[in-house]
C-alpha cells in the first residue's frame, strides 16, 4: 500500500447549545471545532482535530502546513512533525501548535489504520484496557446565583455512573468555598472531587480559596489563574497544600519544561488537539515521568480528540497519590454532539470507560454524520 499522504480535507464543524453555559471567565452558546482528514494514495485515512481556533488553524492548514504534508510518509508520524515543526518560527506557543495538532493527530491515525491496529499500539502499546474518568462540570450559567443547578447536575453524575467529579468555580473565594463544602456534603466522601477555576481568578483568590477548602479532600486545584503567569503559580504553589493542575493552555514541549522545572504542576494536562498533538503529547509525557508527575490529559472539542486522549492515556505509567491512583481521563458529559454523534463512549459500573479496539481511533466518521453541523469545508491535493 502507498502510504504517501494525497488528500487533506478540513471540515469546520459547529452546533448551538440548548442553553448558555460556561465558566468563571468567560460564557458559550455554541460548540466549534476542525476536523482533518487526510487520505492516502493507497486508499488509508486519518482524522485529526483542533478546537480552539477552528477557522485560523483551518487557514494556516490551507496555506502553509498542509502542502508541507502532501507526499509524506504517515509510517513515519515523528519524522512528519519534526517537518511541520520548522513552521513554528515566532508563533512557538499558539496558533502553529493548534493545527500541527491536527494533522499529527491525523497521521497517526492513518499510520495505525494502514497496519490494521489500534492507536495505542502504534503509540508504544496500551497499559490498560479501561481508564477511569472523572465528570467535567457542572457549568455555570448566567444568572444571580450561577451554582443554583450543580446539585441537581451533581445526582445525574452519579446516577449515570460517574466517581469522581470536577466541578467549576471562580466567582469568589467565599462562595466557591461554601459551593465545595455543599458538593463534599452531597457526594460523601467516596467520592473523588476536584475544583476548576478557569484561569479566573489572582493569586490572593486562590490562596484564599485554597484555605477555606483545606478540609474538602480535593484531589487537584486547577488553573487557579492565568496559565502563563509563572510567578504568581509559584507563590499559590509555595502557599497552598493543595495539589495544582494545569497544562491545558500550554503549547509544544518547552511550555510543560519551564512548569515542570518550577515545581508548579502536581499533576500535568496537556491537551493533544493543541499541544502539539501526539507526537508532542508523548514527548510530554516522558518529560513529566522524569519529574514523577502524572498526566491526565485535557479533553475537550469532539470524538476525535476524545477517542485519541483515550488512546494515549491507555500508554500512560501507572502514578499513585495519596487516595487515587492515575491516569484519570476527563469526559465532558455536557451536550455535545461533535462527540456523541460521531462516537459512542458508555462508562461501566465502576465509572471507567472502554479504550477503542478498532484500527486506529476506533471510529468511523461519514460525510453524512458530518453534514449537519458543517460550516465550511477546504480540500489540498
């Protein structure tokens, strides 16, 4: 089979939401995100994505990355990235790793596709067949009191299943407080909780908050602020018992090495559809296991970067801590059908979920299940 890439095709997707929804920093009513297929010249495809920055990633595809990739190799997905990686010039943490994460997503898909095998195989093998999740969210949402749903949210979480949950906080270091002492009541403490704040808040909020929360038995603290603000990480690390999390923002491998050197992160979140994609997600994954410090990918967008995240975590070292035992995968169960229309991705009873055993993500993607939340649509060859 040739295996030289032919064909890349870009698909901005789109779907509006039944309701405004968001975090402490910022709301949504809709859901965007680009996927890529590339095809060979013996008939193999690959899908890949990035969702932050649909159209502009799409864009520097069109012009610059993608003709780059025509006539490569998907057997050699490193070898592909360190060529797209001579176009990170001045861009070296943004835009560039965004749609490099896309099609290095893509080429490893193909690269497990053409050999009949599952991502993770071709990733250094799956360690695990199941991974254990935790739920991302509630959401907050407009309103006098943006917390008045999560309990509500909180019981359909644990009625579908889920063991632990990350919820979203911010507005204030008393109220976030108050709604984690209300969350650790409802849910026992068998149940595992973590607090997201968005990048939200300073460095006294955090402090704060982390003070008043002492006793909630969280796992992690994540993105207490602003994600390149290494000086004030340092000082919430340095005053706070709480493990910190962080990483999602955070683009290409020299990101993860300056927080990982200045001790900031307990636990590691890259995200593979903006990273930098597979290939630098296990560069960064090597990286944190030098520093014993577990990963738990970032998963957001659609099926693509779910069903990849999944395939990755499942190669990642097994990294206990006090009470829990890594790596968590996180699973958006908000509304989502750039996931759910294209993937089906049911927990167990123990709230794990299954790794994909079909050749590469394990998904099959059609026209017609793009179709209805298409918005534009580019082709190289």
């Amino acid at each position: 089979m040739d295996t030289a890439v032919d064909r890349i095709e870009l698909f901005i997707l789109s779907c509006k939401l039944p309701e405004t929804i968001g975090n402490a920093a910022r709301f949504f009513d809709r859901r965007e995100t680009l996927f890529v297929r590339i095809t060979t010249r013996g008939g193999a495809v690959g899908w890949g994505e990035t969702w932050a920055m649909a159209a502009p990633a799409a864009a520097l595809i069109q012009t610059v990355l993608g003709p780059a990739l025509l006539g490569e190799d998907v057997r050699h997905p490193q070898k592909t990235w360190r060529k797209l990686s001579r176009f990170i010039v001045n861009d070296r943490r943004g835009l560039t790793h965004m749609a490099i994460s896309a099609l290095d997503m893509a080429v490893w898909d193909a690269c497990a596709r053409s050999a009949g095998v599952p991502l993770a195989n071709k990733l250094g093998g799956a360690l695990r067949e199941r991974l254990s999740c935790y739920v991302s969210g509630p959401f907050l949402k407009p309103g006098a009191d943006p917390y008045a749903h999560y309990g509500a949210d909180i019981d359909g979480y644990l009625a579908q299943g889920f063991r632990t949950i990350k919820i979203r906080a911010g507005i204030g270091s008393g109220a976030d407080a108050k709604l984690v002492a209300e969350t650790r009541a409802q849910i026992g403490d068998g149940i595992g909780l973590m607090v997201d704040l968005n990048e939200a808040g300073d460095v006294a909020q955090a402090l704060d908050f982390s003070h008043r929360a002492a006793d909630a038995d969280l796992i992690w603290l994540e993105e207490p602020i602003l994600h390149d603000d290494m000086p004030g990480w340092k000082r919430i690390a340095a005053g706070t018992g709480m493990a910190l999390a962080g990483g999602e923002s955070l683009y290409g491998l020299p990101g993860f090495r300056d927080a990982l050197c200045a001790g900031l992160f307990a636990v590691a979140q890259p995200d593979l559809a903006l990273c930098g994609g597979l290939t630098e997600g296990l560069r960064i994954a090597t990286l944190a296991e030098a520093f014993n410090v577990p990963i738990a990918p970032h998963v957001w967008g659609g099926a693509i970067n779910f069903n990849a995240s999944l395939h990755y975590a499942a190669t990642l070292p097994n990294r206990t801590r006090p009470g829990n035992r890594f790596p968590f995968f996180e699973y958006d169960a908000s509304f989502n059908p750039l996931r759910s229309a294209f993937a089906e991705c049911p927990l167990d009873d123990d709230g794990q979920v299954a790794v994909p055993t079909g050749p590469g993500l394990g998904i099959e993607i059609t026209e017609a299940q793009l179709a209805p939340f298409l918005s534009a649509r580019h082709e190289l060859r």
